[in-house]
C-alpha cells in the first residue's frame, strides 16, 4: 500500500457522482447534464431542487406536489424561535443560528432515528430546506429586535425568503436573481463542506447531522465565508473613500489573499460569477452602481493589469454574489448562511446518492511521530 500523501486531497477522487459535472478549464458547470446557464435562466430554484434529488426535472404536476410539500413544511417549532432569541441576544454570527436552529429542529421530526432509509432522508431534507430560509429570515429580524414573520403562501421558496426577512414582497428582478442565485449555488461537485455532510452520512448517521457538519465546513473563509469577505471588502473601500486598487495593493503587500478570486477547480472565470455580475449589474442599473463598479474595477485590474488568470486566479462564485445580495437590501454576514441555504440541497442529494451503495469512508493518515517512548510517571516528569 502506497503511503503517499495527498495533502488537501487534490486530484484524489473517491466517488462517482451523476450531481455536477465541472469543467475548471473552460469554465463549465453542469447539474445532471443540465447547463447552469440554462438552469439558472429557465428553471426555479425548486425545479432545481427536484433534478437534484430524483434524477430528472419535474412536470408541472411533480412540481407542484413537490412545491406543496415544501411550502407545507416552512413554519418553525416555537423552542425553535426562542433558541434563535438567545442567539441574537447574544449577537451570534447569523452561521451558528442556522447551524444551531438545524440541529434543533432534529427533535421535532417525525422520522428522527439514526440509519434513515431513502424515503426517510428524503422527508427529512426536504424538511431541513424548508425551514432554513425561516430560520435565517427569523435570526435576522430578531436580532433587530422585530418578530419573526410567517411564511407567506404565495411565495416560491426565494421570494418567500426575501420577505421574511424584509417584510416586503420582492419586485421582479429582485426575486429572479435571487433565485437565481440560489440555483447557481446549489451544488459543486465534492467540495469541502459536501464532502464533510458526505463523511457524516458514511456512518450513517442521519441528514439533520450531515447538514449541521457541513454547515460548519462552509463557514471558513476558504469556503463559503468569503462572500462576506468580499462584500466587507467593497464597503470598507466605499467608507474610506478609497480606490479599490489602492485597498488591493494594500492587501497584496501585507500577503492578504484577495477575496472572492481562485479556485480549487477553476483555472478560468467561475461560470457562475458570469451570471452574477450579470445580475449584479442589472441591479446596479435599476439602483447604485456604485458596488458593481468597485468589483469590476478589481476584477479588470487584477485579471488584465496584473494578469492573474494566466496563473489560474480568477473571479468566483464569491466575488459578486455579495453586490447581488446587498443591492437587495440583505446584510453582508447574512451571505454565507444563503450560500449554506442553496448549497445544503447540493449536501443532501450526494448523502442520498452516496447511501444507495454507501462505504463507510475512513481514510488514513502517516503517523511521523515517536515510537519508542518510555513511560514516565506524573510525579517524575
Ligand atoms: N488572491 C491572491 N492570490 C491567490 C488567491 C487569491 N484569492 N488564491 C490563490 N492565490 C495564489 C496563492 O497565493 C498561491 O500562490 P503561490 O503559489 O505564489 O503561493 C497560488 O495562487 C495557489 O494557491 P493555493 O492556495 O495552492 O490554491 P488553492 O487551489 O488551494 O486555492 C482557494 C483555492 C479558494 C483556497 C484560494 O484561491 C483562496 O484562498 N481564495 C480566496 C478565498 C475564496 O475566494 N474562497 C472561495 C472559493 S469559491 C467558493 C467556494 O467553493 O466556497
């Protein structure tokens, strides 16, 4: 046996999967087959949701059983509310709310044994998607000392999430695009925080501990943290009436990396920050542009001044989907919980896939430390 070690597990492929194909050198995403373009320009969010789990996209029937079930589950348990109170009370991050308010909700599931079959890990992340809008709108409306707001019932599951959380019905562009960007976020392949639910899953543990764990994976600012990142980056370059090359130069001589740029995959433009800077300026266009500008001023600097592409640094997912979310009037350290939100379905169709033949996962590690210690009491060291 080979002791070789993959550090960070680059090019180490441990399952096969028929969720996303990528393509990091031309820039492609696919789900099952299915262009994030097309996806994203044709489909909601939900149908979207639907290909992932059974493996085509719904008929207008499917659809809406499927939604029905969805807008079925969106009310929260009251315990649940009151833990969210004494998070905000507490100023948590709104993260740990969402991966706390997951975790509480486990209890109140009908289906919550350990070792679920398919039909049960189904109902369960069905359960989970739906309530995780409710639980980030709630956690940001309490923390500014409001109540929480029903769900309403007219709503697609992005639009329902803008008004929790704003207590206003989106217009038209601004639910398009955030379902959008729901959509765009989905799903990546076996990405950290995937590969975490996935790992969880292995032991057969149940959905509601997979999401928590890869809540917990997507909060790293390698991950899913830096849309915040890059949004916090925008603002302090609007407060300090800054250049944004200056704040670039600056973060560069002190060995800062820049936010929202480089990926793991990609060597070329994320094909996703294509549709989001395209919706990022539509927004920019009906209100400040402002945002869009500073982006594309640090993209065109850093792709064709300093020429970073060429070395496989390009714009991500990350660098404008915070100017799409701000435009909407949604708070910067709320962007990483909406990334979790839209990816958790991406978490949840690879544990139901990856159970089907399910292999507990258990690599190894090469021990490089002492062999030959010689035990000394406590009294004598
Ligand atoms: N700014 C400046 N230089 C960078 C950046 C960046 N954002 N990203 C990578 N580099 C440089 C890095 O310094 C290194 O240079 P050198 O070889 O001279 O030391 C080289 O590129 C390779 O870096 P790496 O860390 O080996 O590359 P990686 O494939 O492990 O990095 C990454 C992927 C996402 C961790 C990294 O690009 C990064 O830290 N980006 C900033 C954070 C970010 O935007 N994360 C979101 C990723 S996309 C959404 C998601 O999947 O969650």
């Amino acid at each position: 046996m080979s002791d070789e070690v993959h550090k960070g597990l680059d090019d180490v492929v441990v399952a096969e999967s028929q969720l996303s194909y990528i393509d990091g050198e031309n820039g492609q995403l696919l789900y099952r087959g299915y262009s994030i373009q097309d996806l994203a320009e044709y489909a909601t969010f939900e149908e979207v949701l639907f290909l992932l789990f059974e493996g085509e996209l719904p008929t207008k029937e499917q659809l809406d059983e499927f939604t029905a079930t969805i807008r079925e589950e969106r009310s929260l348990p009251d315990d649940v509310i009151e833990t969210l109170r004494s998070l905000a009370a507490v100023d948590a991050h709104p993260m740990t709310a969402l991966r706390t308010g997951v975790s509480a909700l486990e209890p109140h599931d009908p289906d919550q044994r350990l070792d679920p079959d398919r039909n049960v890990a189904l109902s369960q992340g069905r359960r989970i998607l739906a309530k995780m809008p409710t639980i980030l709108a709630a956690y940001e409306r309490l923390r500014l000392g409001k109540e929480p707001l029903d769900p309403h019932p007219d709503l697609n599951l992005a639009a329902n999430f803008l008004y929790m959380l704003t207590g206003e019905e989106p217009d038209e562009i601004g639910a398009k695009s955030f379902d959008q960007a729901l959509t765009l976020h989905a799903d990546h392949g076996f990405n950290a925080s995937t590969f975490t639910a996935v790992v969880i899953a292995s032991t057969r543990a149940n959905v509601y501990s997979a999401v928590t764990g890869g809540i917990g994976a997507l909060s790293g600012p390698l991950h899913g943290g830096a849309n915040q990142d890059v949004m916090e980056m925008l603002i302090e370059i609007d407060e300090n009436g800054m250049d944004p090359i200056e704040w670039i130069e600056e973060a560069r001589s002190n060995g800062e990396r820049v936010p929202g740029f480089g990926h793991r995959v990609y060597k070329v433009k994320d094909p996703r920050a294509e549709i989001l800077q395209e919706r990022s300026r539509e927004l920019a266009d009906v209100g400040e542009s402002k945002w869009y500008d500073y982006t594309t001023t640090i993209e065109n600097y850093l792709t064709e001044d300093l020429g970073l592409t060429e070395n496989g640094i390009a714009p991500n997912v990350d660098f404008y989907s915070g100017s799409v979310y701000y435009q909407l009037g949604i708070p910067a350290d709320m962007y990483t919980p909406i990334f979790a939100m839209s990816r958790a379905s991406g978490w949840i169709a690879h544990v139901l896939e990856y159970q089907e033949e399910n292999r507990l996962i258990r690599p190894l590690s090469k021990y490089t430390g002492e062999t030959d210690n010689e035990f000394i009491s406590i009294e004598e060291r």
